[in-house]
C-alpha cells in the first residue's frame, strides 16, 4: 500500500516537473531552487553592503577630519532635489513589490504596467541627478583643475563681514570627490538595475513569468531594494546630517 | 528516495508563496514617505549633535522596513537568508567601528 502510495507520489512528482519547464534537473523541488537564487542574491547583496561600506567608511573618517568644511560644503547641495529624489526611489519600490504581487497572482499584463513603471521613475531619479550634477557643474563645484569653491563655514553668517571664516576649498574638494563616488557609483547600480527591469520587461511581456516560476522578477527587486536603501543612507549623511549647522 | 521526494514536494505546496496584500503594500510605502518627510523636517531643526542621530535612526527605520516587508524577509522560510543580512550587517559594524576607532585616537601623533 505504502509502496504504490509513494510511486503515485512520485509519478505525480514527474508529471509537476513537466508541467514547470523552469524546474532544472539538479533541483529536487522548484521551492529548492527558488531558494538557492534568493540565497545567491543575498549573499551578493551581503559583498554589496562591503562595497558600499568602504565609501561609507571614508566619508565617516573625512567629515570626522574637515567637519566645519564638510557642514559647509554639504549646505551646498539641493535639498529639494534629494528629497524629491528619495520620494521618487520609494515610489519606486512600491511598483517593484506590486510588479512582484502581480506575478505572484498571475497578472501578465499588470507584471509589465508596473516593471515599465519602476523603470520610469528609475530614468526620473537619474534625470534629477543629473540636474544635479549639472549645478555642480555650473557653479565649479566638479573636482578637478576647474573646481572653486568660496563658501563660507557653517555659522559664519553672524558675524561682520571681514571676521568670517571660509572653507578650506581643498577640504570641500574632497566632499565632492565622495559626494560624487557615492552618488555615481549608486546612479550606476540604478542605471544597471533601469537595464535589468527593461529586459525583465520584455520577458514579462512574451509571457515568460508565471505564478510557479518569476524568480528572476523577485531577485532583480531585492537589487532594486537594496539601492534604495543605500539611497536612503545617502540622503541622511550628504544632504540631511550637516544641514542645521 | 521517493518518500522524501513527495514530502518535501508537499511541504512546498503547504509553504506556498507569501503574497503581499496590497493594503500593506501601501501601509508601508506611505510610513517609508512620512519617514522621509519627518526626517527632512528634523534636519532643519538644531539639535547639536543630536542631529546624526536622529537623521541615521530614521534612516535605518526606513531600512528595516524595506527589508523586512517589501524584500520579504519577515515572510521567508529560508532561514539563512537571516544569517546573511546580519552577517553583512556585523562586518559592515566591524569596517565602520574598527577604522574610526583607528582615526579618531591619533590626536597624541
């Protein structure tokens, strides 16, 4: 009874195999290899956070070293900008959860609707900063041979005019070489993951993901995710933490 | 070979995907936006050094939010998944912690 109870259960196991073309055959279960990608996702998520920790790290010891400098130079980016840009990132990761939502309930042409989404507002967020980075341009604000920099310290506003202290431009010049390592290295994961969505798009469209098999969708969202989430850090330290002085 | 096959096969069906209603898909998109907002007011305010902390708290809120529901680590049942994300989280501590620990006792040079 047991015996013929366990190949039933076995010829039922074949018979799924075939019904999910996307189950390889070095996985017992398709649940089996959903969980080794989403493993493999986070353990480079994990090398990520060490990627971008080193950034992190140097911007930690060089506001620790020129503080006034790196207070004044951070009042001299837009705040209106960034936030609109966090708004923007965090709509963002709405779509993404409702793209994954949407798969998950077999919805193919909501899947599409909200990837395309996600990679509008993705080209929105690289488009502010690229205004941005363009008013850095303007004002010199670039380092390199043509960078300037005439700012006053935080708090010098108080007192006459021939007292006041100004920033060290060298000091402010390395503000803006991490302001833009940082910035730049997340636009480029975000112009990677804009590409990574556009594809999953197209694979969306053919009909390529069902509610048994979009693990591609989920992981290409824990990236996506992750991105925000470096952005999130981003805003607080270069925009948020120097703007009261 | 073939029983733990069909077991495993029927935990799979039993573990069916966790899927997000929408209602806190929403929930938390809105706290993530009212985290932003709160944040941006404080960072106007002066409260000395006090500003940092706030600024990261709120920050790491939104982070844990994020991870937690919209990356569906409350919801997984791949226990490793946890093991990594604290792991990466301790060497991130270690980097951070260790190099400033490093440059801000070198006043006696």
């Amino acid at each position: 009874m047991q015996t013929s109870q366990a190949a039933v259960d076995q010829h039922a196991d074949q018979e799924h195999a075939h019904e999910n073309p996307a189950l390889l055959h070095h996985f017992a279960t398709a649940e089996q290899q959903k969980n080794a990608a989403g493993l493999g996702m986070w353990l480079f998520l994990a090398q990520e956070v060490m990627f971008f920790g080193g950034l992190f790290c140097a911007y930690l010891v060089y506001r620790y070293k020129y503080f006034a400098d790196f207070g004044s130079a951070s009042q001299q980016l837009d705040i209106r900008l960034g936030t609109t840009n966090t708004v923007v990132l965090i709509c963002s990761s709405l779509t993404v959860v409702l793209a994954i939502r949407a798969v998950q309930l077999g919805k193919r042409m909501a899947l599409v609707f909200w990837l395309l989404a996600t990679i509008l507002l993705g080209l929105a967020f690289l488009g502010i900063k690229a205004d941005e980075y363009a008013e850095k341009f303007e004002k010199h604000h670039v380092p390199g041979p043509s960078f300037n920099y005439h700012e006053l310290l935080p708090g010098q506003e108080k007192f006459p005019a021939a007292e006041r202290q100004y920033a060290n431009p060298h000091h402010a010049e390395m503000f803006f070489s991490l302001y833009f390592a940082m910035t730049g290295m997340h636009a480029l994961h975000m112009i990677i993951g804009v590409g990574l969505f556009g594809f999953l798009a197209y694979k969306a469209w053919r009909g390529k993901y069902t509610p048994k098999y979009y693990t591609p969708i989920e992981n290409a969202g824990l990236y996506w995710h992750f991105v925000d989430i470096v952005w999130i850090y981003l805003f607080g330290l270069l925009y948020l933490i120097d703007r009261h002085r | 070979m073939s029983d733990h096959n069909s077991a495993s096969e029927q935990t799979s069906e039993h573990a069916s995907e966790h899927i997000s209603s929408l209602g806190s898909c929403l929930a938390i998109w809105v706290a993530l936006l009212a985290g932003t907002t709160l944040t941006v007011a404080a960072a106007f305010i002066d409260l000395g050094p006090f500003n940092t902390i706030v600024a990261l708290t709120i920050a790491t809120i939104k982070a844990t939010l994020v991870v937690l529901f919209y990356m569906h680590v409350k919801y997984t049942h791949e226990k490793l998944t946890g093991l990594v994300i604290v792991s990466a989280i301790f060497f991130l501590f270690i980097l951070l912690a260790l190099s400033m620990a490093d440059y801000t006792t070198r006043l006696w040079r």
